[in-house]
C-alpha cells in the first residue's frame, strides 16, 4: 500500500483582491489534487508550471477534490477530462448551472434585495447571475463526499462538512498528523465572508452562514490541529488561538453593529453603507451578506429583533435585555 504524504502547497494566482490561492497536492494511492484554482491562463501556466518542478503533469493528477464551488478554487477543473471530481453534493448544481439553477438564483435574490431594502438595480447577484461564473470550470462531479466519508486513495484521510462560507464547503482532516486541509474556513490574515446561498428548493429556510461558520469552527476546534493548510496565505501553525480570535472579533463585530442600530431601527442596506462605506460600493453583495451575518448572531443571542414592513427589514435593539 502507498504511503499517503502530507499536501504540498501549490500557489495560483486570481485577479481578486484576496490574492493568490492555494491548491494541494497529496501523493498516496491516487495523486489528488485538493481543488483547482482559477479559470485563467495565468493559473493554469503557473499550475503546470509548479506540477513539472515536482516532476508531473496535468495528465498525471488522478483525481481533484473541492473544498468549495467558488470560481478560484474550481476554474480549472475542466483541464482533468476524464479524471475524478469528487466534493459536496450541493457543489454540483453551481458547476452544472442549468437554466433552472440560474432563474431560481436570479428569483431569489431579487427577493433578498427587497427584504435588505436595496434597489434591485444595484444587487449583482440578481441582475447577472452569469457573471459570477466567468472564473469557473464546469466539469460536473463524478462523486459526492459528506461528513466522515473517506477520500478514495488517501489512506487516514477524511470529509469534515464545515459550511458557512459555502453551502458545500467540505474540509479534508488526517489524524495522524493533525492536519487539516481547511479551504476558506480558517485563514490567517483574514476572517472569510459568510455568503448567502439560495437554499436547494423553493420554500426552504434562509441559510444562516455566519452561524455556520461559528460552528464549523467551533467544531474542528476539537480535532487535534498541528497544521492547516488554508485555501489563501500561510500555513496555519496556531489554529486553536486563531479560531479564538476569529470567534471573539466576530461577536465584537456584532455588539458594533448593535451599537449603530441604538434606540433607534435599521435596515440591512443602512447598517451595510455604515459598516462598509467603501467595500459597499466596490462589492455590494458581500457587504450585504456579511451585515446580515451580524445581525442573525445578534438575533440568536436575543440582542436584536426584526420586523417586516411592506417587505423590507427593519432591526431594532430588544427590549427586554
């Protein structure tokens, strides 16, 4: 049986303001790559590149699994035709992106943008949803990982599902060595964006990502951790303390929000230009998504309450603190 060796960094660059990002390389069973990058010749160069100096080829990767279906972390997952492509389920339907798929996106948040009390003019995500996907591949999954599942051809290694900054975020976990391959989950120089996602089927329930993200955190906390390897940036060595601060600057974050709501009432549009004067007008979805985040914290610790006048979402401090 081939020893599985822990992952080697490969870094690609993206055109985004977050920089480059990380894919993984592990030699076991299968030579696996964990995720695929951006959908640029820039990335794919650089991925070739990096792959010749360790003495392999595209053609040689076995099989690429996703940590999550954002576009640099998926772009080039159409150069491994033929090859296994294995992630979450609910990953698929962002690679596929069928007619259905983009309409009920476009549906739901025009209805989003409604209830945060922004014109639908200036919500992206409604107006063209198409253009979300100009950086990502679309090879469909050949098969599905979930919470505990073992990855095919890496011996001691595991699915961990740790949703918040994607509905099918997945991270791959090895005991032996605590490590952990954590995507977008924990990253050392910043605190990754709680992006709401139109739940699977009309009708469902509101995805709540800065809640999920708390407990993802919360939950690889009590796995052994001597190193993750993050989607961007630097190797994390000091996981425990870094989920602390994530955790503690978090909640600080929301007792800011509940202190710019004060006696009186806000919407999420209002609370989002006061948080993110700048950030609001370059990328107004996230600024958008990561308010709302705050503002469910506070409602689930009973800090805030909301009401809905004529469809648009009104936040005031409770009463009864």
């Amino acid at each position: 049986m081939t020893q599985t060796k822990v992952a080697e960094k490969i870094i690609l660059p993206t055109p985004f303001a977050v920089g480059d990002v990380n894919v993984f390389l592990i030699e076991g069973e299968k030579l696996t790559m964990i995720d695929a990058g951006i959908k640029t010749k820039e990335a794919e160069n650089a991925l070739e590149s990096q792959l010749n100096e360790r003495g392999y080829t595209i053609s040689d990767i076995d099989q690429v699994i996703l940590t999550h279906h954002h576009s640099d972390h998926c772009g080039l997952v159409d150069l491994f035709e033929g090859k296994d492509l294995l992630g979450h389920e609910d990953n698929q339907r962002y690679l596929v992106r069928d007619d259905e798929f983009l309409d009920w996106q476009r549906e739901y948040f025009t209805g989003i943008s409604k209830k945060m009390g922004v014109p639908k003019e200036y919500m992206k995500y409604a107006n063209n949803v198409e253009s979300m996907y100009t950086y990502s591949g679309s090879k469909p999954l050949t098969g599905f990982l979930k919470e505990g599942d073992k990855i095919p051809g890496l011996e001691g290694w595991i699915a961990l599902e740790t949703f918040g900054h994607s509905q099918g975020h997945l991270s791959f976990y090895h005991e032996a060595t605590g490590s952990l391959i954590g995507g977008d989950l924990l990253l050392g120089r910043i605190s990754p964006n709680p992006i709401l996602e139109p739940p699977k089927k009309k009708g469902e329930a509101r995805f709540k990502p800065q809640l999920q993200l708390n407990e993802s955190l919360k939950k690889i906390e009590k796995n052994k951790l001597d190193i993750v390897y993050p989607g961007h940036g630097s190797n994390i060595t000091d996981a425990y303390s870094l989920i602390e601060k994530r955790l503690r600057k978090q909640h600080e974050r929301a007792m800011h929000v509940k202190g710019l709501i004060g006696e009186g009432e806000n919407t999420i549009l209002e609370l989002a230009v006061q948080l993110f004067p700048k950030a609001i007008r370059r990328d107004p979805a996230l600024a958008l998504f990561e308010t709302l985040g705050q503002l469910d914290y506070l409602e689930s610790i009973q800090k805030v309450e909301k009401q809905d006048k004529e469809g648009v979402l009104y936040y005031r401090v409770t009463t009864h603190e």
